[in-house]
C-alpha cells in the first residue's frame, strides 16, 4: 500500500483508496509523507461543505493577493477518510464532494464572505472510503476521474496469523522462558483467534435489529491487546492462557450479542475452535461466570489483570468502592451491586485500563449504564466528566466543554479522564461528528483558538524536548494528540431501539468500530429480586414504630381498663410475597409486549426503568395508605380516649352530686322561705313606691315654686347690680376726710345711718346701748 501511494507523490493528481475497515488504508497515508520534512500532513473527515471547506482553508497561509497553500516550501497532503460518506441532497449532490471536485478541476474555489476566487496550490488530496453500500454511495467519474484507484483487499489468513503470532510470541517468550508449554500455545491461540473472527465476519451480519453487528481487524487486535494485559505471576501453566484468552473472545465478540441465542451459537463456535486447535476440552476450564478483574488485588503497587476465583469477594468488593464512592461524591448513587451490575462493572473498568479504549454502551432506559460507569472511573481513580445540558445550550459551550474540560486536560495536564456522552444529550447531530472524530483521530477540526495553540506548543515544548522529539509544531501537536488518544476514554450510552440509532451508527461508523461494545440485556429473575427486595426492605406491612398504637376499646371495657393491645405484624414471608408480585407483574407485561408486537406488529418496550417506577409506585402508595390509616386510627382513638375520660368525668359529677344532694335540699327549703318573705315584702314595697311618687310629685311642686323664687330673685340681682355698681364706684371716690367726717357725726343723717346699720349687719357687729 506505502508503495503504491509513493508512486503518486510526483504526480498532481490525488489517490483514492478503496477497502473495509481496518485494511490499512490509513495507515499508508501517513507513511506517505513520514520520510517526507517538506510535506505537511491533514487528516479529517467531511459530511458538510461549510465544514470541509473551513477546516481547509484554516490550514492554509497566504502567499500573495488571491493565491494560499501551505507554509512555503512545503506541500500539503490533505487525506480524507470516509470519503463516499457525505449524504446526498435532494438532487443527488454530495456538496462536499462537490466542493474538492471543484478544486480539482479549478485549483480552487470561493470565498464564501467575499465571493473572491481562491487559487490554491501545492496541496494533494488523498482519500479512503469502503465499498459502497451500508450508507456509504457512489462517486461520480466526474469526482473520480482525478484519482489514481488503490484498492485494498482484507489481508489473507497468513498474514493474520504471521502479525499477531509475533506480538504473542514475542510476549510468551519475554516472559515465560522456562515453560515452553505455554510458548507453545501461540499458534493455537492465534489459529483459533483467526478463525473465529472470520466466522463471526461472515455469519454475524448486521441487521436492522443487529445493526452493530460490525467487525474488522479492530476486534482481532483486542483480543491479543487483552491477553497482554494478564498477569504473567498468574499465568503458571497452559490452562490459566487458555482461560485468559477464552475471557478475551468473550469480551470482544460475545458482550455485543444481543440475545440468548447467539450467545449460546458463539459458545459453541468458542468451544469448537478450543478442541480443534488447542485440543483442550471447554469442560476443564467451565465456570458458570469467567470474569476478570484487575481491582480484586489491592495490596499491590500496580493493577493486576487476573482471574476472579470468588464471586462473592467480588460482589463485596463492588460493594465497598460503591460506598467509597457515595462517600467522597456530592452525587451518591443507590445501587444495588447485583451479579450481572458487577460484572458489567468489570466488563467497563477492562475497557477502561486499556489505552485509547472506549465504549458504546447499548441499552434501554435504566439499565444503570451511566451509574456503573461512573463506578467504574471511580475504581480507576479516573476523572470523569459528563456534559450539562440547558435550554442554551449550543455549539459554542459543545467545543468550550470539549476544549477545556476534555482534550486538554487529557493533552495538556496528562490526566486520565473519562467522558461520558449519552444519547439523550445529543442537542445536534454535529455533536456525534465531533466524537467521531476524537475516536478515530484524536481531534477535532478548528476546535482550538490561536490562544489555545500557543498554550499546547509552550506546555509540551519540554516534554518534546526530553522525548527526542523535532521542536516542529506539528510534531508537538502530534505529542499532544498522542496523549489524548492515552488518557481519553470516551464511553457512549445509546439506546438501541428505533431508526434513528442505525442511522448515526450509519452516519458515523466510528462509534462502532473504536469502540468496544457492551450489550445490556434486561434483567435477569435474580436482579429484580435483589432490586425489589432492597427497594421495600426498610418497608414494614403492619404498625410503624413512630404510629400510636391502636387501643382497643368497647363500652364494657372503657370503665375497667386502660390497656393497649399492638395489631399483630404481618409475618416475614410478606416481604417475599411482594417482591415475587413485582417480578410477576414485570415478566407478564414483558411476556404481553412480546405478544402484541408479534400479533400486531407494533413495539412496547419494557425497560428496568419501568420496573424501578412500580417499585416507586409500590411504595408511595404504601405510605400513602399507611398515612391515611394512621389518621383514620388516630381519629378512633382519640374519640375513643374522649369517651373513656367524658364517661369518668360524667361518674365524678354523679358522685359529686350525690355528695351535695342534702345541701341542695336545704338550699331549697331557704328558697322556697326566701320566696315567700319576697312576697311579702312586695306587699310593702307597693306601698314605699306610693308613698316615694307622692313624694316626688310633691318635692316637683316645691322645684317648680323653688324655681320661680330663684327667678324672682334674679330679677331683683338684675336690678339692684347697677346701684351696686354705683356704690362701687362711689366708694372708690371716698378718702380719709370722709371717714372722719363720719365718725364725728352725733347726730348722723339718715341715709348715713342706714349705710352703716347695713354695714354692721355684714360684719357681725353687734348693736351698742349708747347712753344718751
């Protein structure tokens, strides 16, 4: 393939590179200008024109007015995956098919602000698509007819066997030098590792219900990834590699089934291929449960990948990192660590340890994918971030939340960091491009303001520096791409029901095949049980210990005792009559929804999500009944309580009453002698009444005559103020002379004398005899 690309180098045209995934049609175009100082490398994806045509000219510099291409003295090789995914409009275009088209016939296009044509020179295009069909379409000869065709044909058996019997002979030796049994595996392991893989290709096809059921070379290269991750102290002899490696193909191939029946068919295939090409019976290594686990050893430095030999350790262990977890995070999550939750926990947390590994996990509504994961980082002691959607929410905070908190911190700051997306954030459909991105490329186009640029180059120009590595800007930012794809584990939850799902898987195969798909199938009879016996443990069917317990009272028995007879409880097999109700009534409507989309063809999905809300509904009503019983109960027993102190305060008053019975009749007979001396006293009272109105009729005469005198005697005051007044001030005109002009009268004259009679009279002076 890097032979054949070469062979373009000199030409203007571009290369088209035809063939499935993972049959290295990418991997040539970077060997393409690897030797190369004066080429510059691009790689991206296109399925909008805007989009294509910005990326582009975002890495292109000015040369002079109209004319741009790459820095001077270098060539650009623009390599575009997927090239015959663009979706077609409504009259059949692909406009960004349309718009490279464009420039390789013109050398250009326009700028979509200014309408000025754009010459662009020294850039080659080289692309890679897969056959068309399954979403991807025909290119035109118009489109086609600059490339030179290279078409790629999956690799033969042989060179299957040859790659990936060196990485695993290579690892056995490295490791296991005196136990040449095991080496001796490596072609065993591998033959059977091949030919089930290309049993699986050929008989697992997708379907609308299977959409996912997709396989490359991707998946081959798992199963060897895993099987160098296992612990070599654990691995002592040839059946615990051949555990390891069973436990692999399980992962890879079996955990995206998604029914009974092809798990049972690719058990079988698995069991096959073991006994003919290791000839080694499956019943020796048979577990009910073959699961790994790398968080079972603590004591260790380092994780260790290695066999789970007690499920209930494991159980328990789940357990303790839950409660770690609700413990130190704001967001504690109520869990119940059933056997399939925990094993789904060792399937994320296998994923997790890998480098670049990713998830897509598919499954309805609550079936804990979010939850578990989130476990699962912790466990890892990852960071994890998921994006907050809002009614804003939108392109700009999409790439700031990407930027920031995502690639650069996993990129700048080292840091593993898992991001976890589900399909109910999915605002805009450009969303899932920007992911599909990251999971094939580590990148996302023009995400990075200039700022944040320059930001990667100083921070890694050490690290580059250390590392050996050219201080070139695109070989920092290789660095630093290299790093994301290290610590960035992107995990999807998406829900595998409907049309919409296969489209995106459609629109972006990259969400299937960089990832490592987790099947979540409905809940096992054991999970509901443990679910619904959690849910209504702490749930009592009779009395609450903080209700008044009910007093049982007759009208015989309120003046004898006051005693309280608790209502029995129910017995403890109540507790496992409910929760064999609730699964009941879970599996009917399962079994009915099975039925009516048989008969009527029309789908009623049943998720664990539904059966959370019945428990939930169970449980409300539960309080609520028990609520109004208790009030009902309270209201008896508080009218009962009043009747028993009503009837013993009725008794206090009878004995009371009889107590007072000779006071009463006493009181009575000084009423009865009461009553008569009032009757009597009325007779005299008549009488008084009489006597005391003649009275008043009299002392009104007397007012009325009293009142004419006063009148009289104010006529008279009235006219006798004046002489008063004259006296008054006659007598202010009298002096001393006067006075003794008095005084020696013998003789006074008569008014003198009567003056002063009057005088005397007013002073109390008593008359003299005078002798005359």
């Amino acid at each position: 393939g890097g032979g054949s690309v070469s062979g373009v180098r000199s030409g203007g045209s571009g290369s088209s590179r035809c063939g499935s995934r993972g049959s290295r049609r990418c991997g040539g175009c970077y060997l393409y200008g690897a030797g190369d100082e004066s080429r510059a490398q691009l790689c991206c994806r296109i399925l909008v024109r805007a989009q294509t045509q910005d990326i582009l000219d975002a890495r292109l510099d000015k040369r002079r007015k109209g004319v741009y291409g790459p820095p001077v003295g270098k060539k650009c090789v623009v390599f575009v995956d997927d090239l015959n995914m663009p979706k077609k409009e409504k009259y059949g275009a692909q406009p960004p098919i349309e718009l490279l088209r464009q420039f390789l016939d013109h050398q250009g296009w326009y700028d979509r602000k200014t309408l000025a044509f754009r010459n662009i020179v020294d850039v080659q295009i080289v692309g890679a698509m897969g056959p068309p069909g399954g979403g991807r379409n025909p290119l035109t000869a118009r489109f086609t007819r600059h490339f030179n065709i290279i078409s790629f044909t999956q690799l033969a058996d042989d060179s299957l066997k040859h790659i990936f019997g060196t990485i695993l002979r290579s690892f056995l030796n490295r490791n296991f030098k005196e136990k040449p049994e095991i080496i001796q595996l490596t072609d065993s392991i591998v033959d059977a590792t091949v030919a089930i893989y290309n049993t699986i290709s050929t008989e697992l096809l997708p379907t609308p219900s299977r959409s996912h059921y997709t396989f490359n070379l991707r998946d081959l290269s798992k199963v060897f990834q895993g099987v160098l991750s296992g612990d070599v102290n654990r691995i002592q002899q040839p059946a615990h590699l051949i555990k390891l490696w069973c436990h692999e193909c399980t992962r890879v191939f079996e955990d995206r089934l998604i029914d009974d029946d092809d798990r049972e068919w690719f058990r079988s295939l698995l069991r096959t291929n073991m006994q003919l090409s290791m000839d080694f019976s499956w019943e020796t290594i048979k577990k009910d449960r073959l699961i790994y686990s790398d968080f079972m050893v603590t004591s260790s430095e380092h994780k260790i990948y290695c066999e789970v030999e007690d499920v209930d350790k494991l159980v328990k262990a789940t357990e303790n990192y839950l409660e770690y977890y609700n413990g130190t995070s704001d967001t504690p999550m109520k869990l119940v660590m059933f056997l399939d939750a925990v094993e789904h926990v060792t399937r994320i947390s296998r994923i997790l340890r890998q480098p670049g590994g990713n998830a897509l996990l598919l499954g309805v509504g609550g079936s804990g994918r979010q939850s578990l994961t989130r476990l699962a980082a912790s466990i890892a002691e990852y960071d994890i971030f998921q994006i907050e959607i809002s009614k804003k929410y939108s392109m700009v905070e999409w790439h700031e939340d990407l930027r920031k908190k995502v690639l650069m911190r996993a990129g700048l700051e080292n840091r593993p960091i898992v991001f976890l997306f589900s399909d109910t954030q999915i605002v805009m459909e450009s969303f899932l491009e920007d992911i599909n991105n990251i999971l094939n490329s580590g990148d996302v186009p023009n995400i990075y303001m200039p700022d944040d640029m320059e930001n990667i180059i100083s921070t890694l120009r050490p690290v580059a520096v250390s590392a050996g590595i050219p201080l070139s800007k695109e070989n920092i930012f290789m660095l630093y791409i290299q790093r994301i794809r290290r610590n960035l584990h992107i995990v999807l939850c998406m829900s595998p029901i409907g049309e919409l799902f296969r489209n995106r898987l459609r629109m972006f195969p990259s969400l299937v095949n960089c990832s490592t798909i987790d099947w979540f199938s409905g809940w096992p009879v054991e999970a509901l049980r443990n679910v619904a016996s959690d849910a209504i443990k702490d749930m009592t069917f009779g009395p609450t210990s903080h209700s008044p317990e009910p007093t049982l009272v007759t009208v015989s028995s309120m003046r004898k005792s006051h005693s309280r007879d608790p209502l029995p409880r129910a017995p403890s097999s109540l507790h496992h009559a409910v929760v064999e109700m609730c699964i009941a009534m879970y599996q009917s409507v399962e079994r009915m929804s099975k039925r009516f989309t048989a008969e009527l063809s029309r789908h009623n999905y049943v998720t664990p999500t539904h059966y959370l809300e019945l428990l939930h509904l169970f449980h409300k009503l539960m309080e609520n009944k028990r609520s109004s019983m208790n009030q009902l109960r309270a209201r008896l027993q508080l009218g009962l309580d009043r009747l028993l102190v009503t009837a013993q305060e009725v008794k206090l008053l009878q004995d009371e009453l009889e107590a007072t019975r000779p006071l009463l009749h006493a009181a009575s007979m000084e009423t009865d002698q009461t009553m008569k001396q009032i009757e009597k006293d009325k007779v005299g009272a008549a009488e008084t009444r009489q006597n005391v109105q003649n009275e008043e009729m009299r002392a009104s005469r007397e007012a009325d005559m009293t009142k004419s005198i006063a009148e009289d005697a104010q006529r008279d005051l009235e006219e006798a103020l004046p002489a008063l007044e004259g006296a008054i001030a006659a007598l202010a005109t009298l002096n001393r002379n006067d006075i003794t002009e008095v005084k020696n009268f013998v003789r006074p004259p008569a008014g003198v004398k009567l003056v002063m009679e009057a005088i005397c009279i007013m002073k109390g002076v008593k008359p003299k005899k005078t002798e005359k």
